[in-house]
C-alpha cells in the first residue's frame, strides 16, 4: 500500500521528461494521477506506462495559459474523483533566448505567461476546493533564475524568481486553511527546455557550459524532482518546509527533520539583507 492511496493528484506537464517522472512516481505511491499537457500522444503513453505497471492513471489535454481549459480540467477531475489532494505545476516553457536587447518580445512573454501566468490558473482554480476542503497540497517547480542571475533567458528566469516568492505568498495566505505550499527546484535535469541549450546554434555558443555538463554526466536525473515530490505529498513532518524552496539535489530529509532550525532561521527562502540588517 502506497503513502500517497486514495489520493488524486494533477501533474501540468505530465505527459514527458521531469513531469512524466513525477507521474509515474505518484503512481507508484497509490496516486490516481491526473496526466495533464498539450501532446495527446505524450499524455497517452504515460497513462498507458503507469497502468502496464499496475497504476491509475488517465489523461488530460490542458494548455495551462488558457484559464478556461485550466478550469474544465478541473472540474472535471472532481467531478469524477470527488477532490484533487495534490497538484504538481511542473508546465513550463523556454523559447526566449538573448540579451534582454535583443529577445523576442512574444517569445520572452509566452515564456512568462506559461511559467507564471499558468502556474497562477491552475493554483487559482485547485485552491479555491482545497480550501473548502481544509485540506490538499501543491507543488511548484522553481529552478533557474531563482536565486541568481539567467543570463540570455530573462523572461524564464524572471518567471522561475516570482514563482518562489508567489509560493512563499500562497503559503501565507493558504495555509490557515490547511493547504501546505512548497516550492522544488530538480536540478539541471536534461530536458526538451535544457536540450535547447545544446542544439540551438546561438544558445549553444553564448552558454558552451552546457555541452560539457551533459557529456561529463552532471545533469540529475528526473526521478530525483519525482522524488522530492512525492516525499512532500505523503510526509507530515515536511508541512513545516511549505512556503519554502527545496532542492531535490539536497538531503530534504534531513532538512524537514530539522526544520525547527529552518524555521528559526527563516532558510530555504529567498531575502534581501541591507548594510544595517543583523546577520
């Protein structure tokens, strides 16, 4: 019997790399998960991946950015299943490349809308029940850009940044009622998004890093994000991490264990210290 059964969780992006990793994960915990993206052929054999393996799974065609489809999803997943107890907003979107002077501004926006804008839609939409269930978690995927510069991927990087604090917001207003609110960064996982770094000529040569990483095996596997996913969807003792940013490149088991001391010294949070501040 899985930690997480009887549970009904919604994956955005579910359907491939970190987000497909999370879905089997949740699965295999006891999840009914909810395989939610825009590639019905991406959504299919995910589904079918986690029923070949004794799971419950189905698919679920949903453009993030669009607030209509975002909400019919969801209504039709309580419709049917009663409650959603965990979203994962894994979605996101890198197309944006360039100097701030030179990015394309439709790209660097559509960037900020799917990272930002849809991770507001589907929050929006799941929290309003779990609130009138008193109950249910959510999951944000953060990452590059939030907490440190993203050169030549502003617009994504500026959208990972606001997503950290929008966590740290949810939590604040949320949590009173029972919803806890966590904030994940998976690492430099080798994804479609970072695959581009390697085979768009101009990302390629302003970012030569990356080529390297990949050949020397730095990258993270997908299943740590899954992980650390599934460890905040099933374990109590992590609730008092929510509104914070853990890596799944970290020991977050001993982080949570010892999460009087992160609370004390506000960690895992991103902050501005002046001059003057006490340290």
């Amino acid at each position: 019997m899985g930690a997480l059964n009887g549970q009904v969780a919604l994956v955005t992006g579910g359907g491939h790399g970190i987000g497909r990793s999370v879905s089997e994960e949740l699965a295999r915990e006891g999840a009914h998960v909810v395989v939610a993206g825009r590639r019905v052929s991406a959504l299919e054999e995910t589904v079918a991946a986690i029923r070949e393996s004794g799971g419950s799974a189905e698919a679920a065609l949903m453009d993030v950015s669009l607030e209509e489809r975002v909400e019919r999803v969801v209504v039709d997943t309580v419709g049917r299943h009663g409650a959603i107890d965990l979203l994962v907003n894994n979605a996101g979107r890198l197309m944006g490349f360039g100097p701030v002077w030179e990015a394309d501004p439709a790209e660097w926006w559509r960037d900020v809308t799917v990272n930002l804008f849809g991770t507001f839609l589907c929050c929006r939409a799941v929290l309003r029940r779990m609130v009138e269930r008193r109950k249910g978690r959510i999951i944000v995927f953060g990452g590059g850009g939030s907490t440190g510069p993203l050169p030549y991927r502003s617009g994504y990087g500026a959208s990972k940044a606001a997503l950290v604090e929008f966590v740290e917001t949810m939590q604040a207003e949320a949590g009173p009622y029972g919803v806890q609110v966590f904030a994940i960064g998976p690492g430099l996982v080798r994804t479609e998004i970072t695959e581009t770094h390697v085979t768009i000529p101009y990302v390629s040569k302003v970012l030569p890093e990356f080529e390297r990483y990949f050949a020397e095996g730095r990258d993270v596997p997908p299943t740590f994000a899954a992980r650390l996913c599934a460890f905040l969807a099933s374990t109590p003792e992590a609730d008092r991490l929510a509104g914070r940013f853990l890596s799944a490149t970290e020991d977050y088991r001993e982080i949570a264990r010892r999460a009087d001391e992160v609370v004390e010294r506000n960690l895992y949070a991103v902050r501005r210290r002046a001059i003057h501040q006490a340290p």
